[in-house]
C-alpha cells in the first residue's frame, strides 16, 4: 500500500511538471509567432534602407552595321545590288545604379554607358528621368550620371569598405534581367581580389568578392551590409569555371572616383609603360638551371620587368627587359602589385624613385610617371 502511495505521488509530480513545460512552451511559441509577424529580419531591414535609391538604366546608341556581309555575296548579286553602305541601328543596354546624394547623382559600371547616346534612370517609384553621363573611368569600370530633375531624398548612405571583414553579410541589390527590385544574400567570400588575376589586364583595382547572386543588369547595383549602408558597386559574375562568384568595387575607391569625375570629367592615372611578371625564388632557380637562359635571375621576389613600352615613361628613364623592380619610393616591393599600387598613388611628372636590380648589381632610377594613355 505504501509503494502504490509513493508511486502515485510520483505520478501527480510528472504530470505537474508535463503541465508546467506545455504552457510554457505554448507562451514562446506565441511570442515567436508574434515576433515573425510583428518583425523581419535584417535583410528587409537594410533593403529598406537603400532599395529606394537603386534605380534601373536604360541606354541606346546608334551603330553602323553593313545589311550583308561583302565577302559572302555572290559577285553577280554584288553588281546588281551595287556598293552596300552602312545600315545604322539602335543597339540598346542595359544595367543598374544607386543614387548617392541629394543632387540626384547616381554610381554605375563604366561599362553600363560606355560610348552611349542616351541615357534614361528609372526611379525605384517607377518615374522616368534623363541622366545625364558626367564621366567614365574604364580602368576602375565606374562611371557617374547626374539625373535631369529635382532634388532626392531617397538616397543611399555609404558605409567604409576597410571596415569590412571575410565572412560578413553581403547582399546585392539591381535589376537583372530587367526584372526589378531584385535582392539576393550571401557573404563577403573575399578581400582585394586582385582584378588582373581574373583575366582583366587593362584594369587597376582590387574587389570585394561575394557568393551573393550578381546577375546580368545587376552591374552597376549596390552591395549592401547588414546595416543596410553600401559597401560596393556590383560589376562582374564570373561564369564557366568558378561560376557563382560575383564581384564589387570597394565603395571607398568608388567614392575617390566619383569625386574626381564630378570635378574634372575623368581619372587621371599615372602610368610608367612596362610589362610585369612575378618572380620569387622557386621561379628564379628554376630559370637559372636552364643552361639555355640568356640571363641569371636573381633569387629573390620582386616585380620583373617583361618587356618596356616604346616612347614610355620607362624606356624614357632607362629601364630594361631584365630589370626587377625591389623598391619603389623607399617601399619594398615584392610583387607586381605592390608596384602599381605605389604607381597609382604617385603625381604626373614629378620623380618617383624605383630601387633596381640589374646585372646583380642594385641601382637607383628616376622616373617620371605620365598619364595613362588612351583613356579620353
């Protein structure tokens, strides 16, 4: 009788404490269902933050085309159709933008409205507005338009692209495809991706890399942080091998660039006129066994000079095939990288310092940077 008794005593504290644990995970439920209904998370809150200043761009141009290609027509339809002229055609693009500022001037690729003739904004209300293109910066792929109406209110605040971390959320803003207020997430995957290491050799800037979906028509677009400020402008996907990566341009550089695009129409970029290679000293030794080499390598890392562009900077100063760069303005220098970026930061026409090694000897040569030739 006494162990039924205990039994059931053991019993009633089961059941109290089933009790106790349903109600109360019936009260977190509620409150869970209320905070999903009440709230959303931080992706919709930093989209509100910019999407109503990234708008869509429209361009056209008029290109000349020939109506038949000469070299397959017959020689008796050639007579009879006589000298074929040039058939001019609109050939339309396009890409997307963020407004960045109360004067209505929005950020984009270069690549967006280069060589175009007109240019139409779409707001993110629907309105449509001339723009107007202020300036293109090929070599960063940046370009600015000022937007022919009244001043904005729905602009985007810029965030700081050195404050950004691997790992950290990203998310893409644009309009691919044509299709309209698009936002895809994902993660900064990568910092200072160098530009030239993805086949693109006629540019200079290190990208912010990211596995949020960057469409066709979403260049130009933002990418966004968390706290819904702008960190980059959206400008390539690579597709084939290592499909799914997308890129940004820093939203620092972008700012440098839009600032000197709105002053003078164009970048300046200072130039020296050679070709570059690495070299270290795995590459060296192994170049130095060769019994057939011409010349031996020196066993160290530096920026090695391939070949000097005729009537340059470079072939002006004296510096040979052969040469390796060690140290530019007294900054060691152990990559072609590293020596452009000492390049970009130095002034037209003024001496800038290379530190050489040539013939095993270590030299110093003056040299005076010119502008980048055939970007206007």
């Amino acid at each position: 009788m006494k162990f039924l008794k205990i039994k059931f005593t053991n019993l009633i504290q089961i059941f109290i404490i089933v009790c106790f644990c349903l109600v109360n995970f019936s009260q977190k439920a509620e409150i869970l269902a209320l905070t999903s209904q009440e709230s959303h998370n931080f992706v919709s809150s930093a989209v509100k933050n910019v999407g109503p200043a990234v708008v869509k761009i429209d361009t056209e141009r008029l290109v000349e085309r020939q109506q038949f290609d000469p070299t397959l027509l017959d020689p008796l339809l050639r007579d009879l159709l006589g000298e074929q002229g040039n058939t001019p055609e609109r050939e339309r693009g396009q890409g997307s933008g963020v407004i960045i500022n109360e004067n209505g001037l929005v950020l984009t690729n270069a690549h967006v409205v280069e060589k175009v003739d007109d240019v139409s904004v779409t707001l993110a209300n629907g309105t449509v507005c001339d723009g107007q293109v202020l300036g293109t910066d090929v070599v960063t792929d940046l370009a600015l338009i000022k937007i022919e109406d009244s001043n904005y209110s729905g602009f985007a605040p810029l965030g700081n692209s050195e404050d950004l971390e691997v790992g950290d959320w990203a998310i893409a803003l644009g309009t691919p495809y044509g299709l309209e207020k698009t936002v895809t997430l994902g993660i900064v995957s990568s910092l200072h991706r160098d530009i030239n290491s993805l086949g693109f050799s006629d540019k200079r800037l290190d990208l912010i890399q990211t596995d949020a979906a960057i469409n066709p028509g979403n260049s130009g677009g933002p990418l966004i942080n968390s706290n819904g400020e702008v960190i980059g402008i959206n400008t390539l996907v690579r597709s084939g091998p290592g499909a799914g990566l997308g890129f940004a341009i820093p939203i620092n550089l972008a700012k440098s660039v839009s600032d000197q695009l709105l002053q003078n129409g164009e970048v300046i970029h200072p130039y020296l006129g050679v070709q570059l290679i690495s070299l270290n000293p795995r590459i060296a030794k192994e170049h130095n066994k060769d019994p057939n080499s011409l010349v031996q390598l020196p066993e160290r890392n530096g920026a090695l000079i391939q070949s000097v562009i005729p009537n340059s900077p470079a072939e002006k100063a004296g510096l040979r095939r052969g040469d390796l760069v060690i140290a530019a303005e007294n900054i060691s220098i152990e990559e072609p990288k590293a020596l452009l970026d000492e390049v970009e930061k130095a002034q037209i026409g003024k001496v800038f310092l290379l530190n050489v090694l040539r013939d095993n000897k270590e030299i110093q040569i003056n040299i005076k940077p010119e502008p980048l030739p055939g970007l206007t």
